[in-house]
C-alpha cells in the first residue's frame, strides 16, 4: 500500500516526513517550504530528503560512562539492594546521550535492569529522557513556617484542608487555576486537550498516596512550627508522562533502536523536544501551587501570618547548556537547577525522624545533588511479610509512640512505616561522607497525615466482597 505522503500532488507535511521514517527536527520547517513551493514529484522529494537521513542509528555505549556511587552498604540486605542498584545504573550508563551520572545513598532499584534507580542522577548531551525523570513528575516538598503556633492546632486544620487518595477534590472544594496557568496549559501540544486541563483542575489541592505526606514538626533551632507537604503533580503529571514517552518511542526507532524502551529520548533540539521542555516547566509550576494552595488553606483557616516558605523538587529535569540532568528521587543542592529556590533544601527520612534542612556545593561526585530521602531495601509486599502474624495496629503503635500519626482514609498502610524504609541515620552519615550537603537545621516531628490503605475499603473491593457473601 502506497503511503499517501508520496503524492506528488499533496501538500506535504510533518506528519508525511516522520510517516517517511524522518524524526522530527529544526530542518523540517525548511524542508517543507521548498518540497511545497517546487512541487516536488515522489522521486525528486526521495532524492532531496535522503540528506537529511541519518547514516546509522547510534548504538550503545559498549561500556557504561564513569558515574559516582555515593553509597556504602551497613548489612546484608543493603549489599543485596546495592548490588542491583549498580546493575541497573552500569545499564542506563550505556545509553548513547548519556555524559556522566551519580548515585545517592538512598538509591534502590525502580523497574527492571536498565531502568534508572531512585536515587540515581543521569546527565545526558542535548536530550530529554522522560523515562529518568519518572511519572511522578516534579514530586517535591515544600515548608511553611507557621512561627510559634501549637503543632496539633496545625496538623488539625491541615486534616480539614488537604485531600489524599485517588482522584481530584470534590465539588465545591475544588480550587481555581490561575489564568496565566490555564494559557499555558493551551499553548501546549503536550498539555491542551481537554481531559488534560480538566484533570489538571480537579486535582489541585491534592496530594495522592504512596509515600506522600503532609508533616507538622517543631525547628530544632527557634521551636517554631513548621508544616511539610511530599507529593507530585498527580494526575497531569502521569499523563505529560505517558505522552512524553510515547514521543520519545517515536525518536527511538530510527535513533537508536537497540536503546532499551524505559531510556528512550526527545531531543531537545527539536520542536517536540522545546514543546517538552516548556511542558516540564508548566508541569513545576503547577506542582509548586498544588502545594501552595494546600499551606494557604492552612494559614487561612488558623488566620495566622506565614513567617518562611522553601521548597524543592525530584523526579525532574534539571537544564545547564547543552546537558540535562535527570534527578530520580535527587534533591538539586545547586542553586542555578532552581531559579526561584528561596532557601536551603529539604530531605525528610521518614515519619519519626526529623525532616533535615540542608545546603552543599556541588562536587564532581554529587553533580550538584543530595538524597531526597531515605529509600527502601525492599518491596512493600517485602516488608509486610516481615510481619506476618503480628496486627497492624499493633506494628503502628510500636513504630509511631509519642507520635500524631492520622491516616486520611482511616486505614493504617504499614508500608509507609519507619521500618519500611533505610536506617535514617546511615543516610544521614553518607551524606557527611560523600560531601552530599550539610544539615543546618532539622524540623523534629510531631506528627503527620498520609494517605493509608484507602484500597482497603475502595467501592470496587466492598462490591467483591458483598458477591461472595451471597
């Protein structure tokens, strides 16, 4: 069947060239004004595009580049999870863009070998890897500092303002997307249609389940009392994602057909790899104000003052010349990633053990990145058969003592636990050693909400279990 991009007749288009097996880029424009103006027959537009063909795709680097692995195993378990996470990384460190990559101390694998770990940093030439900055995209954290105000006051107008689990807010409680925001979300191929920008409202305000929080604790410096918000940019995020990597499928085939799926590229150079990027930027603003949003609820609702405010993102791309740094699970320590950052950095642990607030230079092993947590040794399902035969509540009541510890859906997630994740203190100490930034603050915790087991009692979940009781 003949493709209809070879009539001679048609006005020809972008979409012609890449059905032709052309990936896009700048050249194109010009292409196609002079194929259109001179009318090209089917064999003089065959002849003219053939120097505009690549003469072989790149291949793989035949081994990894250098990358720095700031992280050291304390026990057997940690040895097991490091070993893999240098499997995946030596992988991803073969793809053809990539210049130079590190990893942090709370790394652990994210998917099957090649896959970039959490806790893994991968610079790439001129290419935006949408694979390596995840579907999270720009999953953050942000701190307001609510001066000397009770910590339980805070933490109960938080519950009352905040929303987790599945979906966007309801009616009535939804929250207004700025005009300047909504025209960019229009001006995007990425993020225009309708759906999107739908789900891109209903979801403001929310923050989604997993590993993400709200944390209400006390400065260890001044006592004041400081509110966190962990979590991404949910549904729109999932979404800019999926279209990013479809795009990047679609540069891959005629690139770099041997470069594994999860490592395909745009590149940046071309109209889909500039719309990428300024999508990647509507994306952090929106992530920015989800949390915003969520802190000006709680400040409005006590009728107190907001005295500090910082925040910074992973799960993003981060831009310096020609070279994209992919942070999975990193925190930026260098002040050109964040045009806007306004203080020191935050990297919270887990739910018992203080939030740190730090600040480094950048290193040639760091790459200008901190951990942005502690990380996992082991899987959810891992860690909950570590308990086998021991209740929930009686694991959350060991685990969360002198602790404000709510569940948004009423339903304890034990994988969400302190021991469901590395040793606090071990991160902490690879952060000393690996110069990966200096704590200069911590906000010691009183207590938070995540989102819990909220499939537990889900509507699908009740419907299964009332057929089998009939």
């Amino acid at each position: 069947m003949k493709s209809k991009a070879m009539h001679p007749k048609k006005h020809i288009t972008g979409h012609d060239l890449k059905a032709l097996g052309y990936p896009p880029a700048k050249w194109f424009k010009e292409a196609l004004e002079y194929i259109n103006s001179n009318k090209l027959t089917k064999q003089e537009m065959e002849s003219y595009l053939e120097q505009f063909r690549l003469s072989e795709p790149l291949s793989m680097h035949t081994t990894p580049m250098p990358y720095s692995i700031n992280i050291e195993a304390e026990n057997e378990l940690e040895q097991e999870n490091i070993a893999k996470v240098k499997a995946t990384m030596d992988e991803v460190m073969r793809t053809p863009t990539v210049v130079a990559g590190a990893v942090m101390p709370d790394a652990c694998p994210a998917g099957p070998v090649g896959t970039i770990p959490v806790g893994g940093v991968v610079a790439a030439k001129n290419a935006i890897h949408p694979g390596m900055h995840s579907a999270d995209i720009c999953c953050s954290v942000m701190l307001t500092d609510f001066g000397m105000t009770n910590p339980k006051t805070v933490l109960d107008a938080a519950q009352e303002n905040t929303h987790f689990g599945p979906g966007g807010r309801p009616r009535g409680k939804q929250f207004k997307m700025p005009e300047a925001l909504m025209d960019e979300f229009k001006r995007n191929d990425f993020l225009s249609d309708a759906d999107f920008i739908s789900i891109a409202r209903e979801h403001l305000g929310t923050q989604g389940d997993g590993n993400h929080f709200l944390f209400v604790g006390q400065s260890e410096k001044t006592g004041k009392t400081m509110m966190i918000t962990h979590h991404g940019s949910r549904g729109p995020g999932a979404r800019l994602y999926k279209k990013g990597m479809k795009t990047a499928g679609q540069f891959r085939k005629t690139l770099s057909p041997n470069t594994p799926k999860q490592n395909a590229w745009i590149p940046f150079d071309t109209e889909e790899g500039q719309d990428y990027w300024q999508a990647l930027q509507t994306m952090r603003k929106w992530t920015k104000l989800n949390h915003e949003l969520i802190h000006n609820a709680v400040a409005e609702k006590l009728n107190i003052n907001i005295e500090n405010r910082y925040w910074n993102e992973h799960n993003f791309v981060f831009k310096k010349d020609d070279i994209f740094y992919h942070a999975k699970g990193a925190t930026p320590l260098d002040a050109n990633f964040m045009p806007d950052v306004t203080g020191p950095r935050l990297i919270p642990l887990n739910m018992a053990k203080p939030v740190l607030i730090v600040e480094g230079p950048t290193t040639k092993s760091n790459l200008g990145f901190a951990p942005h947590g502690a990380g996992r040794n082991m899987s959810r399902t891992q860690h909950k058969k570590q308990f086998t035969g021991v209740s929930d509540k009686a694991i959350f009541k060991e685990e969360t003592k002198d602790l404000d510890i709510r569940f948004f859906s009423g339903e304890i997630d034990i994988s969400e636990l302190p021991s469901a994740y590395k040793s606090a203190s071990n991160v902490r100490a690879q952060m000393s050693q690996y110069n990966l930034g200096e704590v200069i603050d911590e906000v010691i915790p009183y207590g938070s909400i995540m989102a819990g087991d909220w499939q537990k009692n889900a509507p699908w979940r009740k419907k299964k279990k009332r057929k089998k009781l009939k």
